[in-house]
C-alpha cells in the first residue's frame, strides 16, 4: 500500500514552493515551471504555503501540509530553502524531502542579451526513498517577452522530484514550458497569470495566480492538473494538486 501510495505521490511539486524549493517560491517559479527571474540582489524572500492533494478516494495518510520557504538573491544568482512542517506527510512519500535547497544562475538577461537563460535545480538534499523515487532535480530554462507576455522554455530532469516513474521505472524528465502575463493591470496591484507544462511521464498542467499587495507583502495560487488520471501500468491514482502562498520580502541593501 505504501509503495502504491508512494508512486501515486510522485507529482509532488514545490517547492517550491517552492519550487523552486521551494520550488514553489515566487518569483522563481510559474506553477511547476521555473523562469529565467531570480529575487533582487540583496533580498530575502520569506513564504508561507499549503500544499495538498485532492484524492477522490479517502486516505488514511495526511494529503496535505505547510511548507516554509526563504529565498535570498545575490547578483545574478538565487538560493532557497523549503521546510515541510508535517513530517508523516513527508515521510510517507507524498513530498520530496522534509527539508531542501534549490539553486538557480541566470546567465543571460534579456535586454543586453536576445534571451533570458538561466540554469538551476531543485530539491537538493531531499531523502531519496531507496534510491529510487525522489532526488534533485536539474533544469536549464530560456524566456523571451512575446508583445504582452513572457515565454519559457526548457528541459528538466527528475521532473517534481521523481527519479523514476511508476512500475515501469520510466525516467522522469522531459520539456517545460511556460507563459505569463497580466491579466488586471492596476497600477499598484496588478494580477498575472501562469500557465505551464511540464512533460514526462508525469505530464502536469498549471493553472495559477499571482499578486503583489504593496512593495512588501503578495500572494500566489496554482492548481495542478494530471495529464492522467492514473498511472499506466499500476493504475495508481494521480491526484489534482493545489497550493496557495503568502510572500513578504525583506530588503537588504
């Protein structure tokens, strides 16, 4: 049972939350898909999120917990850390890893360069469940401003954590792709929108939100969407996901 549960679990995200690391932590991340963006030189970023799974069937494990994120902007360059509060969610397999880093280099920026190009990885030191599901996850991303919204594009391995999928053992990497752009253009307070793909295996749609509520404080919302509804050969169930986050950033420079 844990083993099948382990498997159904595999489209954890983030975490960032952050993302990375978090993978899940703005503004590293769409949904599931990192960005080319890192945190201002200088600053911190602190965030509060929830991440669960919606099951159809009940489950007798936790399917939800908080997750505490730090990211810290340094030139070019961003590191983050993610802090799963509930450990028998982690430790049942549903996320990867009760505490981990995420790094991430931007190496070109679009406006001196044609393109934004970053290269990065989550979920550094998570626990590997036998070597075989969870392990860090390297990606390279590229974005460009398309008239009124932004376009990412990359290629990622060990996609949301996982190493291998399913009993099949099919390794978890494939293209990521992203978009953004504002949908309520306030001048204080304006709603972007983000949408991302993430391919594999372990197919996932993003659908989620994002807005500042003055200089200091913002919020996010993503809901994940299962390319399908089980997997192929165990039949196990992937779940819909969903996170909400509250962001406060702390300047030091």
């Amino acid at each position: 049972m844990i083993m099948k549960l382990l498997k159904c679990a595999l489209l954890a995200s983030l975490i960032n939350l952050a993302a990375a690391g978090c993978a899940m932590a703005v503004p590293s991340m769409l949904n599931n898909v990192p960005t080319t963006d890192i945190v201002d030189d200088g600053n911190f970023l602190l965030m509060l999120n929830y991440f669960g799974y919606d099951y159809n069937e009940p489950q007798d494990l936790p399917t939800s917990s908080p997750v505490y994120s730090l990211q810290y902007g340094f030139k070019k360059c961003e590191l983050g850390f993610d802090y799963v509060s509930k450990s028998d969610f982690v430790d049942n397999g549903l996320y990867p890893g009760k505490m981990a880093w995420n790094f991430k280099w931007r190496i070109l920026t679009e406006g001196s360069d044609p393109v934004s190009l970053a290269v990065g990885a989550f979920y550094l030191g998570t626990k590997s469940y036998n070597n075989q599901y969870y392990g860090s996850s390297p990606y390279f991303v590229f974005s460009k401003q398309i008239k009124d919204a932004r376009l990412h594009l990359g290629y990622q391995t060990n996609l949301l954590g996982a190493r291998e999928v399913d009993d099949d053992n099919k390794k978890s990497r494939g293209v990521i792709v992203g978009l953004d752009g504002v949908i309520y253009d306030h001048p204080k307070n304006p709603v972007t929108l983000y949408l991302d793909y993430t391919g594999g295996p372990l197919a996932t749609y993003g659908f989620g939100l994002y807005q500042p509520i003055n200089p200091s404080w913002s919020w996010t919302y993503s809901f994940f969407k299962p390319a399908m509804k089980t997997l192929p050969v165990s039949g196990g169930e992937l779940p819909d996901q969903h996170w909400f986050g509250v962001c406060y950033t702390i300047p030091t420079k």
